[in-house]
C-alpha cells in the first residue's frame, strides 16, 4: 500500500469501527439483560463448589453464545453467495429482526412477571459436567432475551469490515457481554457470605428490568431498525439515524 495512502485508509477503518461501536453499545446493553444467565451464576455460586462450579457455567454460555453467533453471521453470508443476493439482503434481515423484537416485547408485556429461570435444572450438588450443561441450557431457555444479538451480528455483517474484523468485534461483544456476571463471581471471592444481600439486590434489579423495561428497550430498538431498514429501501439511507454512525 502507497505510504500516503496508508493514514487515510487507517483511519477509513478506525472510524468504521468507531461507528460500528456507537451502534452496537445500546444493543448490548438490551442483550445482557438476562435474567436467565445470572440465575445461573447464582444457581452456581449456591453449590457446594462455587467458584468453580459459576466459572464453568459463564465458560459455557459464553462459547456456545460466541460460536453460535459466528455460525449466524456465516449462514447470513453464505445464502448471500449462493443465490447472489444484493447488498439490500442486510437491511431485510434488519426488517426480520425488527419484527421479532415487537413480537417478543409484546409478549412479554402480555406474560407480564414471569420467571424463565426457574426452567433451568440443577442441583446443589452439581458436578463440573452439570455447570457445563446448565450454561447450554441458559442458551436455549433465555432465547427470547437473544433476539439482540441478532440485530447486533447484522449491524457487524453491514459494516463490510473483513471476517477477522468481525470475529474480533463478536468476541469483543461477548467479554463485555458476560463482563457484569464474571463481577458477581468476583464479589462472591471477595467477600464471601456477606455477598448475599449484594447479589440478592443484583437479582432483583436485573428482574424488574426483565420484567417492567426489557419490553419498552425491545420496542425503541426495533423503532431504530425499521428506520433504518425502510429509509434504505425508499433510498433515503442518508437521512437515517444509524446512516450517522
């Protein structure tokens, strides 16, 4: 690459990736909402082998939550290459997830305080074996709560960065994701049985937003989205919210 070509093209990158995280922040703040991953983490934190047990089940979630999103993003672009399908095929994938998010958000309006946690089997007793099965299980049980992460793997796939880019930024995603139940653990080690109440107050800040807010970030999300997706379509992309990022 030409010397004087090199800084504008350093910088054509950094200020993609600048964007990308502006608009993936508020995504990732509506995806850690999980009460089902930090029931989890307690659930673990509560056996006879805490420490251990918790880790095991964060390790879990967080390789089968990264690894999924990687093959999402792979399926995206390979139907793309097989039926050559033209760069608008992101923004239908946008309108999808949209859609999904008002019908998620409804339904849980509708469910109104509902408790999908208490679906997760375990045990006090459990083995290094089980925590590893209750973090897949966190996956399938707490699906509703991952509509985000789709919206978040569409907004990494329209920014054309290269695949290694966007290996990085999911990963990046996925340790900031889990960052605040690894804080949980770290709570735990520090100060012991008096965590109790910290945690206890943890659990029900993390269920009143499940419960009364969750619905609410899911329907102004979705609101974002279709903007963004029917500005494309109608060829005002330029004027949309997330075109500025």
């Amino acid at each position: 690459m030409l010397p004087e070509i090199a800084p504008l093209y350093s910088m054509g990158i950094m200020e993609s990736f600048y964007g990308l995280a502006i608009v993936l922040f508020p995504i990732l703040l509506a995806d850690a909402i999980n009460p089902v991953l930090l029931a989890g983490v307690l659930y673990g934190l509560g056996s006879h082998r805490p420490m251990i047990n918790s880790w095991m089940i964060i390790l879990s979630f967080f390789v089968s939550y990264f690894l999924s999103g990687v093959a999402i993003a792979l399926v995206f672009e390979e139907i793309v290459e097989i039926f050559h399908l033209p760069h608008g095929f992101d923004y239908a994938i946008e309108f999808v997830v949209a859609l999904l998010l008002i019908a998620i958000g409804w339904s849980q309006l509708r469910s109104g305080d509902t408790h999908p946690e208490e679906r997760l089997k375990h045990e006090s007793s459990m083995s290094l074996w089980d925590a590893g099965m209750l973090g897949l299980q966190v996956n399938f049980v707490g699906l509703p709560f991952a509509i985000p992460y789709l919206a978040a793997i569409d907004q990494i796939l329209k920014a054309q960065i290269s695949a290694a880019a966007s290996v990085v930024v999911l990963l990046v995603y996925n340790i900031l994701y889990v960052s605040p139940f690894v804080a949980m653990i770290a709570i735990k080690w520090c100060f012991g049985e008096q965590s109790k109440p910290i945690l206890e107050g943890f659990n029900r800040w993390m269920h009143t937003l499940s419960v009364k807010y969750l619905p609410w970030i899911f329907f102004v999300l979705a609101l974002l989205l279709l903007e963004d997706c029917i500005s494309f379509f109608l060829g005002y992309r330029e004027y949309s919210f997330l075109s500025h990022y």
